[in-house]
C-alpha cells in the first residue's frame, strides 16, 4: 500500500521583481453598457402651479383695483353730502316734581330739600332729509335726556333706509320714572320749577348713517343731535327749543 500523499497546495508564482501574488481569474470583458431608466423630475409641475397661483393671484388683485376705481368714480361723481338730522317737534306728555318734605318747595326756606324726584314723559319728533342723489342706510340710535349733566333716561329708534332726496319724520318717546336727585341738583330742579316755572334738559344722540351706492355702503357717517329744551311744569307744555347740528345751529 502505498502512503496518501497530501494534497498540493498552489504555490503562488513569483513575478520578475520578487513579488509573491496568487494567481487572479481574468475578469470577463463587459461590453454591453447598462441604461438606467429615466425619470422625469417634478420640479417643471411644480413651477406650472406656482405660476398659476401667481396668475390667479393677478387677476383677482386687478379685479378688487378695477371695482374700487369704479366705486370711487362713482362716489365722485355722486358727490356725497351728510344727512341732516334734527328734533323738529317736542312734546310734553308728563312732568312731575316731588320733593322730600313739603316745605322746601318754598325757595324763600333756608334749607334746601335733600332728594327730589323727577318724573318725565316727552315725545319727540325728528326730521330725517336725505340731500343726495343715492340712498342712506341708517344704523340703531339713542337718545339722551340730561339734567345738568345727568342722564335720565334713554330713547332708541331702530334702523332704517331712506330714499335719495326724501324727507322721513322718526318718532321717540324717552320715559323718567321718579328718577331720583340728590342735594344740589334736588334744589335746582326745585327752585327752577317753583320760581322760574323753567326746567332746562339737553337731549344728545348719535346717529350713523350710511351712503349706499350700488348695494355698497360708504364708511359709516357720524351726525350728532344737541338739542336744548325748556319745558315749563305748570303749562307742561314745552317753551324753547335750540337744536345744534354736528356743533353747528340749524
């Protein structure tokens, strides 16, 4: 029997310049060129609906420009005025002074009354005249019934629409039940009703108003009510009447 011989192992083949490398497999040539498939990008998509946007955006800018340019010819050619507003008529319904001892209704007492109490109804009547070429959109108002500076009651008149050069007459009625004076003003209104037979109130009210022009409204328009009236108690009937129209008499 002869002896297994173990197998040989490759030797590497040495190289001119002494290197030791083991033998490589020739690589196979590839001559066919691989293509990677193509895929377009979204950046032109992208660029389209920007310049949409931007488009739209144009359009509508130049839209709300042309209808302000036609709203604001329209206005200059209209040429706008404020609407007048005034207490026309005033009418004395109730007046009732009470104080708080019998005595010092007399002016000639020393002392005065502590607390009066006044009682009030007047029915007033305002003049609404539309001066312009276009209709006027009147907003909710009120109205003030003051003595010496002191707010006793309070009147609204709801909104209303009024025709281009027409005249409106607007009914308020304010109501004071047993308002209640202290000190100073208690004697005031005491002494004015005994000795003058004069009781002087101011009536205050703001009014907004709105110009309408092709079912657009105007920016709202402030008209001021400053009336000073003078009711006589015994008469109950009304003697003076000073109305101011924005600061302004009229």
């Amino acid at each position: 029997m002869q002896p297994n011989n173990p197998p040989q192992q490759s030797q590497p083949s040495t190289s001119q310049n002494g290197d030791h490398r083991p033998h490589r497999p020739p690589q196979a040539s590839n001559n066919h060129r691989h293509y990677q498939p193509y895929y377009p990008t979204t950046s032109s998509s992208s660029a389209s609906i920007k310049g949409c946007c931007c488009c739209i955006f144009l359009l509508l800018s130049f839209l709300a420009l042309l209808v302000l340019a036609i709203f604001l010819i329209i206005i200059l050619a209209v040429k706008p005025k404020k609407p007048q507003f005034d207490l026309q008529q005033v009418g004395v319904q109730y007046m009732g002074i009470s104080a708080s001892n019998p005595t010092s209704l007399d002016p000639t007492t020393a002392t005065g009354p502590t607390t009066a109490s006044l009682s009030l109804t007047i029915h007033m009547l305002f003049t609404a005249v539309n001066p312009n070429k276009v209709g006027i959109k009147y907003g909710q108002s009120k109205f003030t019934v003051m003595y010496h500076g002191i707010p006793l009651g309070k009147a609204t008149v709801p909104g209303f629409y009024q025709e281009a050069h027409s005249e409106r007459q607007v009914e308020a009625t304010i109501s004071v039940d047993r308002y209640s004076l202290m000190q100073a003003n208690a004697a005031d209104l005491i002494r004015d009703a005994s000795l003058n037979d004069r009781v002087e109130l101011r009536v205050l009210g703001e009014v907004g108003a709105k110009i309408r022009v092709l079912d657009f409204d105007s920016p709202g328009v402030q008209v001021s009510v400053n009336c000073a009236i003078v009711i006589s108690p015994r008469k109950q009937s009304l003697t003076y009447k000073d109305c101011g129209f924005d600061g302004l008499n009229v």
